[in-house]
C-alpha cells in the first residue's frame, strides 16, 4: 500500500482486517479453498466501519455518476451507505429473480441510458459483478465501473476485463497482507 504509517487508509486496512478476516479452511462462491475468509457483514453491520469504508470510496465515485447499485444481499449496505452520502439514488441488483411481485432483476428506478456505478463487497473470481453488470446493461444502464471494497486478486478484475468492465478495489488482497 503505498501511505504513509499511519494514514487513515493504513488505519482503515488494519481494522477492516481486524473485524472481518477470519483464519481457517472456507469454500468461497467460487468453489475454490482458502486459508482465510473476509466476512462482508462484519464490515457492513459495524456503522462507524461501515462509515469509514463509504468516506473511502467515495473518491471512486466519478462526477457524471446517475446510480450506484449493489449487489443483493451483501453489497445493498455499502450502495444504501454510498447513497446516503452521495444523494445519488441506489438500485438492488438481485442474484435470483422473484416469480412475486415486480419479477426484476433491477430494483429502483432506472432510466435508458443511466451511468452505474456497480458496488460489490468482495471480489474473487468476478463471477457475481459479472452477472450483475449483466442485469444492468440488459436493463438499459451503462455500467461506468465496478467498485469493490476487497479484490481477492484470484481473476475477478482481469474476468471484468474481458467484459469491457473496469474493477477499482478499495484494498486489494496484497494490500491487506492476506497472503495468497
């Protein structure tokens, strides 16, 4: 990380580490095994963490940004978070679609043409960021970026990549000394 000891981003990374990484053997969303898991609720259910996380990624928000969107359930905490702060409106996007009710995969007023900025907790292979940034373009949204507040670094940015989607991490594994 290039800060300075110290700096409120290094301070950040310390207690984001501190309050949700967990040691031990977990299967990730992927299928794959690791030797550490980071707990998306334990940094979205702590509202002064929380509130730290969104301060932090609000330079990564780009100015002509119509929406934030997040991902249902993990990242709406993070998206409702970024817009309160922003003023910009929020949508859910949904991993399965409800037989009930409006029966969308987008939830919130979206326009043709809308510029999103998709908001996802963890990224490891990409594979929930690219089937949201799916929904949203097939919706009429124009995708402007995926921010995530961890990159596992394990494919998930070069997988967005390949899909024309451009992925900015607040921290990435390496950053956070989670090892590989």
């Amino acid at each position: 990380m290039s800060v300075g000891a110290g700096s409120e981003r290094e301070v950040l990374a310390r207690d984001l580490v501190a309050a949700a990484v967990l040691r031990g053997t977990f299967t990730l969303r992927s299928g794959e095994l690791s030797d550490y898991y980071i707990d998306k609720y334990r940094l979205t259910t702590d509202p002064a963490l929380l509130a730290r996380i969104v301060d932090a990624l609000l330079p990564f928000i780009p100015p002509h940004t119509d929406r934030i969107a997040g991902t249902a359930v993990g990242a709406v905490p993070l998206s409702t978070a970024l817009s309160l702060r922003t003023g910009l409106p929020a949508l859910i996007v949904r991993a399965d679609i409800k037989a009930h009710g409006t029966a969308k995969g987008v939830e919130g007023y979206l326009a043709s043409g809308d510029r999103v900025v998709l908001i996802e907790d963890i990224v490891t292979s990409g594979g929930a960021a690219l089937a949201a940034a799916g929904a949203l373009s097939e919706a009429g949204a124009h995708v402007l970026r995926v921010l995530c507040v961890v990159d596992r670094q394990q494919g998930g940015a070069e997988a967005l990549a390949d899909a024309g989607v451009r992925l900015e991490a607040l921290f990435t594994r390496s950053q956070l000394s989670l090892g590989g």
